[in-house]
C-alpha cells in the first residue's frame, strides 16, 4: 500500500493518453520478467484511448530475445520494418 505512488510511477499505464503515438509490442511468450498480461494491458488501455497499438505474441521468446533463430529473427525483423513503414515512412 505505501508504494502505490512509485507502483504508478513505474507503470507505462499510467501514462497512456490520447496523444500516445503508434504502439508495437511484442511479447515473448517465455518472458519470465515481464507476464504476458501487462503487455495485454498496456495494448487495451492505448486502444480504449484511441491509439493505435500492435501486439504481437511470440513463441520460443524470453525477456531479451537472444538466442532466437535466424527463421524467427527475420520475423521479428519483417514485422517491426513493416509497423515502421505503416506509421513513419514518408510518400515519396
């Protein structure tokens, strides 16, 4: 009870508003840092305010996402290059 404030503090949801640019989270689905269901909450919260946001879930993925494999890295890759060209690549 008495860490509420720092809780806040520490939590990206509390931060989340209108103004919140494009979101892309991916997830390791053996993530041990971080359960999956704060990525769910944070990708929720930036919707019900109107913001676009991803979420993608990946299998075979810890925390870090070292040691992935070269298939599922250029996945990962693929992915984040086509979420940077939907939302910041200028018509030329």
């Amino acid at each position: 009870q008495e860490n509420k404030g720092k809780v806040a503090k520490a939590n990206p949801i509390t931060y989340v508003s209108t103004a919140a640019p494009p979101f892309l989270i991916m997830h390791g689905k053996l993530d041990l840092t971080v359960i999956k269901n704060q990525s769910e909450l944070l990708h929720q919260a930036l919707q019900e305010k109107g913001n676009s946001s991803k979420l993608i879930f990946l299998d075979d993925v810890a925390h870090d996402f070292w040691g992935v494999g070269a298939n599922l890295r250029q996945d990962i890759l693929c992915q984040v290059q086509s979420f940077f060209d939907q939302y910041l690549k200028q018509d030329m």
